[in-house]
C-alpha cells in the first residue's frame, strides 16, 4: 500500500472512528493536485471533523479554508523536497504515543481501536508518524521564508496609522519594572550534588538502561522528557555553544559527559545526524538549593536594597554592579516583555511569583527580596522595583510600540509569505476540482486552476 492510500486509510477509519462506523458513508476521491501530490476529500473531512471537536459554531465557509490551508499546506512540502529538507524519524515519539493513547481511550481498548481501524496499531502509529513529520517539515519552510523579515520605526508607524480606531486591542493593566538578580550564593555543595546525580544515571545508561527511561522519569526540561529527552533534528546553531559543542563531537548512540549550559547540567546521546543536522536525546538537572543557601542570598540581596534607599548607589548603578540577569542588568534593570519585547508587562506575561510581588506594591516601591526563577528555569532571589502601572487602554503607539511593532512584523510575513506563494503556484502544477469554484479563497489564483474532474 502506497504512501497516499494509507494516507487516506488512516484519514479515512479515524473519520469513521469519530462519526461513528456504523454511520459513516464517505464517498472520497481526489479533489485537488500540488505538485505530485493528491489531496482527497476524506483529507478536507478528517480536518473538518477536528474543527468540529474544537468548535460547535462551525461556520459555513470552513470547508473552504480547511481546503485552502491544506493546498497551502502541500505547496510548503512540494518545496521542502526541493530544499532537501529531511524527513523526522517520529516513530519512537512521545507525541505519537500521546496521540494513540487518546485514540485507544475513545475506543475502549488496543483491540478495539485494531479492529475498527481495520490495521495493527504498529500500521497506525506508522501512519501518524507520517503525517506528523509533514507537517514539521512544512513548519519549517515558512519559517525559512520569513526569517530575513524586519520593520522600520516609519513602517511600523504606517501600520498603526492604517488600522482603524474602533479595531485597535483593548489591553489589560501593565506594569513597568526593575528587578536585581542574584544567584544563589555559596552553590558549590548543590551543584556537586546534581553533578553526583548525572554521573550516576551516566553508569547507569552505560551498563544498559535505556536513556530515553531515565529521561522521561529525570530529567528537568518536561519538554523533552515527555519525548524521552529527544529534541529533533536541529543545526548547531539551534543549540547554545556548549551544549552543542558536545552534542556534535558525539557518536551514533554516543553518551556524553556532563555539559554544562546556562540552562543547567546535561547528559547528552546522538541519536544520527542528517548533513548538517543532529537529533539528540538529553537529560537536563538544575541544582537544589537548601533553605540556609537562599536566606543568605536574601540576605545580601536585602543589604543592596538597603543601599539603594539610603541612596549611596543607584538601582541602575546595582543592576550593572551586582545583578546575575544577563538579560537586564546592562538595561537599568527593567524586565522585558518575553512575547512582544518592550518593558509593558501584564499578569499574563509575567511568572505568577513576580506578578504576586508587584501587585502590592505602589509605584516607586521595591519589593523585599523572593525567590523566583530566570527565563530558563534556575532558581534565583530578586527584588523588584515598581516604575509605573499603566491602567486598561486601547493600544497606542507610545505605551505599546513593541506590541505595535510585533504586529506589523506579522503583517509583513504574511505581505511575504503571500508574495512567495504567488510565484510558486506559476512554477509548479496545480489543479482542483471546480465544485469549490464558489468558496472565498484568500489567493484568487486558485479558481484558475480549476476544471470539472473528468
């Protein structure tokens, strides 16, 4: 069975599945060509469905869109073989295996899901994994065409002055604030600890346990560990230089030593490499601090703060000096908005912990030193400095110009995107069926490229 007849199996007995297979009467065949690839109507009915599930209110033209996104869809693949981009091994993924446990949960059991599936759970999983790597492959295409995209501050004042007034977002309270960071002092004990920990889960691996095992029950970064600690296939560039410094230098199956990294302490394995790409599983550990270890640090951070208020330096003067936040000690101190850039932050943008610390504060006012965490998960004591709540408002360009110059980015990935597929629907085939001759389409070159299937 071909690539494309089990695409439309799977597509085809998991709309069964969800409809129902005593009910489900589907009348399929191909409705769409990109490139050499089929698009069937079952494809355009399985996305349907999932809209659905998402949404009761599904409106009319939604068919029309899911079948336009799909085009598109093929269209990004058509060039991610031109660009040689390589096909993920999916087949041992934690997502898949999430994904299929959801299915055996909506029909029952193992041999229930086989036997309305009409396949092995080993076909099934084989197929997901198929559809899941398409569509990181085409992720990354679009991503490629719209890496090179900036905007000007007379541009982004263009697309403010085009949007119309009553269209402009409503945004919640925002707070502008300094913090002062420090590390944990005196960390030696706990970062031999965790060093002590990774040297034995190391043994372990080398004496034949599975690393992906003690990844999922170990390691740090939950991202990954749900995957068994794999990271896909990534360039060098993808990692930070350490990390990747050892990951690269590795084998097949290769276990590294411990790596150090500012996101903590990694035990590393090549999975393969593809060209310039590697795929590697990790498992990541940060230190545990003891309660004596952070109330000293409290203790010196509360010394600082105590400096400041009696003016004999200034929180600027202590960010630079003292502060351990690489992101802003160089800025004054002022915490940036990790979404939009820029230094309005709302609750929603900020950890919970800070957000309970500035709320009881006024403006002008510091906070007495807590523990938090960094934009990579490390422990960490901080205060805060309250500069300015601004209240609920429409958005505007002088309180909001990251969040404005964010949006006219997008607007102009999309004016790019949209350009780069104008020119790939002339240099490739496309056809589609004429029943959908009366759907809105985004790109109007569409209905060019429709006949009545013979």
């Amino acid at each position: 069975m071909g690539v494309l007849q089990k695409r439309f199996a799977f597509l085809t007995s998991l709309l069964f599945g969800v409809l129902g297979a005593s009910n489900a009467q589907l009348l399929d065949g191909t409705i769409a060509n990109v490139g050499t690839r089929q698009l069937l109507y079952s494809d355009v009915e399985m996305e349907m469905v999932r809209a659905r599930i998402q949404n009761a209110d599904v409106k009319k033209n939604t068919a029309c869109g899911v079948l336009e996104g799909l085009l598109v869809h093929y269209m990004l693949l058509d060039q991610a073989d031109l660009d040689s981009i390589p096909v993920q091994s999916l087949d041992n993924s934690q997502e898949i295996e999430q994904r299929l446990a959801h299915y055996i949960q909506q029909a029952g059991s193992e041999e229930a899901l086989e036997k309305q599936y009409g396949r092995t759970l080993a076909e099934i999983r084989q197929e997901m994994a198929e559809l899941l790597g398409e569509q990181r492959r085409s992720e990354q295409v679009r991503a490629k065409i719209v890496d090179k995209v900036s905007v000007t501050p007379s541009e982004v004042r263009a697309y403010f002055a085009s949007q119309p007034a009553d269209s402009l977002q409503m945004l919640p309270e925002q707070f502008i604030y300094r913090q002062l960071v420090l590390s944990p002092l005196e960390a030696a004990e706990a970062e031999f600890q965790v060093k002590e920990k990774l040297l034995n889960l190391r043994e372990r691996i080398l004496k034949g346990e599975r690393f992906s095992t003690l990844a999922v029950a170990y390691s740090e970064d939950r991202g990954s560990a749900i995957k068994g600690g794999e990271m896909g296939y990534m360039p060098r560039e993808g990692f930070v230089k350490s990390f990747a410094d050892a990951a690269f230098a590795l084998k097949d199956g290769q276990v590294s030593p411990i790596v150090k990294t500012e996101y903590g302490y990694h035990l590393i394995q090549m999975i393969g490499k593809k060209g310039k790409l590697a795929n590697v599983r990790h498992i990541l550990m940060r230190p545990s601090y003891s309660s004596a270890v952070l109330a000293l640090t409290s203790k010196r951070l509360d010394s600082i703060k105590m400096r400041i208020q009696q003016d004999s330096i200034t929180f600027e003067e202590a960010c630079l000096k003292y502060s351990d936040d690489k992101d802003t000690r160089l800025n004054g101190g002022f915490a940036v908005n990790p979404q939009v850039g820029g230094t309005s932050l709302d609750k929603e943008t900020m950890m919970p912990v800070d957000y309970y610390a500035i709320k009881e504060l006024k403006e002008g006012e510091m906070s007495a030193p807590f523990e938090s965490r960094d934009r990579v998960g490390n422990v960490v004591i901080k205060i805060i400095r309250l500069e300015r709540i601004i209240p609920p408002h429409r958005m505007n360009l002088k309180e909001d110009y990251a969040l404005v110059q964010n949006l006219a980015k997008q607007e102009k990935e999309r004016k790019v995107f949209d350009a780069w597929i104008e020119k790939k629907q002339n240099n490739m085939y496309i056809w589609l069926d004429d029943r959908y001759a009366d759907c809105p389409f985004r790109y109007a070159f569409w209905k060019s490229k429709m006949t009545k299937k013979l």
